[in-house]
C-alpha cells in the first residue's frame, strides 16, 4: 500500500475517531441515553466525510467501503458515555478535541479530492467541508451554537488555510505524506491560536441609518 494512502487511512480514521468524541462530549453536556451518543458520535465523526465523497460522486461512501468506521465511532462513544464524569471541564475538553479533529480531517478531505483531480477551488471546498460538517450537525442537533459559528472565532479559516497549504505543498512537489502533514499542521495552528490567544477575526456591527 503506497505511503500516501496508508496515510490518508491513518487521517481519516483519527478524524472519525476524534470526532466521535467530540460527539459523545456533546451528547454527555445534553444528557442523552447511550443510544442518543452512539447516533451524535456517529453523525459527527461521519457527516463531513460523507458529504464530500456525495459532493464527489464517489462511491462507496469512505464508511460503507470500510464499516470498521463505525466501529470506531461505536467505541469513542461507548468510552465518554463511562467517562465524561470524570472531565472537569467538558466544553473546554470539547473545545480542544474539536480542534484536533479539523486538523486531521480537513487535509484528509482536501487529499480526496486533490487525488481525484479536482479543481484547486474544489479541493478547498471539500477539505472544509470534510473538516466542519460533522461537528456543524453535531452542534444543530443538540440546540447547541455551531462552534463554526461563534462570534469572530477561527474555525472556517483554519480550515480553508490547511486545505490551502495542502494544496501548495503538492504543487511543488512534496506530495503525499508532507502535504497532508503541512494541511493539519497549519489548520490546527491557526485554530489552536484562536482558543488560546484570541485570534478573532473582526464582526459586524450594526451602526443606526444616517438621518
């Protein structure tokens, strides 16, 4: 098996992985049944995923070509549903895991496409896509506010940044492994800055009409 796609199998199994935690962190905050943290694990670790390989016509989707995914998903759940009590700050672990979540999934994304020669702008749309879905349906779901929604927060820049850098470190010639690690090394730097610094980009604000 060539060293980019065992990486990319690496990616996307720490991506599901990850993201079913994040899942199961949110489901624990909502106080729903193991069943209920099974489906939100499974809907966040899965959802980005499936919607770009939709978006790409490319079939199988990546979990029914690899059911083990959801096995995955199956015990990330299984494990916060035991131990989320033990967390003394469920958001901010939230907050973190998530981060890691969009570095990894957001180049494992962008390489899908990049590998099916897909447009530059496209690999962009899909390495976000891959990156945010997940966690933006996680989040509707359980009524809470899209974290890539939140006031000024980097979250969708980080991932077109990675999905950027991915793209830029192929084009000249270090393909495989070093972009995908380029992708997530730049995404979670960015999104890592704005948990801990408060890197923020500048919101609207409303100003009264002139008179």
């Amino acid at each position: 098996m060539p060293e980019a796609l065992t990486l990319q199998v690496l990616l996307d199994t720490a991506s599901v992985l990850i993201f079913a935690l994040t899942g199961a962190l949110v489901a624990s905050r909502a106080q729903l049944d193991l069943i209920g943290f099974l489906f939100i694990a499974a809907l966040t670790a899965l959802g980005g995923g499936t919607l770009r390989d939709v978006l790409l016509d490319r079939n199988p989707l990546f979990w029914i070509g690899a059911p083990w995914f959801l096995g995955v998903a199956v015990f990330a759940a299984t494990l916060v549903f035991f131990t989320a009590h033990l967390l003394e700050s469920r958001y901010r672990a939230l907050l973190w895991l998530d981060s890691l979540a969009l570095a990894v999934a957001v180049p494992a994304g962008a390489a899908v496409a990049l590998d099916l020669g897909s447009h530059w702008a496209i690999v962009v749309v899909m390495g976000v896509a891959t990156g945010t879905f997940g966690g933006l349906m996680r989040d509707v779901v359980c009524n809470e506010v899209p974290l890539i929604l939140k006031q000024g927060e980097l979250y969708v820049t980080a991932a077109a940044l990675g999905a950027l850098a991915t793209i830029i470190v192929t084009m000249v010639g270090f393909g495989g492994g070093p972009a995908l690690i380029a992708g997530g090394v730049a995404t979670w730097a960015l999104r890592a800055g704005s948990l801990h610094f408060g890197w923020a980009l500048p919101v609207y604000k409303s100003r009264p009409p002139r008179q």
